[in-house]
C-alpha cells in the first residue's frame, strides 16, 4: 500500500502507526500490544498533561504501544535500521 497524503487530522478515530509512509519488507516488522501497566500509564498520563495542559484531569487507563523494526520510509530509506 502506497501512502497517500490524507488531511489531518483524520476525521475518524486512527492509531498514528496506521498513517505512516512506511514500506514493510525485507524482515522489517511492526510489532503492537496493548498494556496496562502502572508505570507506563503513569508515563503516558505525565505526558499528555504536559502536552495538554487543558487536560489536567486526563488519566490513562490503557496505552498502545507500536514499534517499527527495520521498517523503510515509503521512498526506500531505511533511516533507523537495527544492527
């Protein structure tokens, strides 16, 4: 799937991974999971307060985490690659 440039923001819910002009091959992966983990809600409840100071009630009680390994920019780069 080529990426195409999409206004922004979207106007349905989207998981950023999922907008990404990326090219998944060659062993590269995009591994996710889901967590609940106290110290990893903590860090992202930190964070979007930080961010979004008009949202100091916010409190994360899930985060999704992606990671992109070995993945290519859409143009063929490999700007991160994993030794």
């Amino acid at each position: 799937m080529r990426h195409r440039k999409f206004p922004f923001p979207l106007h349905v819910p989207s998981i950023a991974v999922f907008y990404a002009p990326i090219e998944v091959k060659n062993g590269s992966e995009v591994l996710y999971r889901e967590t609940s983990q106290e110290d990893i809600l903590k860090k992202a409840t930190d964070q979007v307060r930080a961010s979004f100071v008009r949202e100091k009630d916010f409190l994360a009680t899930s985060v999704f985490i992606a990671t992109w390994k070995n993945v290519a920019h859409a143009d063929g780069r490999f700007p991160n690659k994993v030794k």
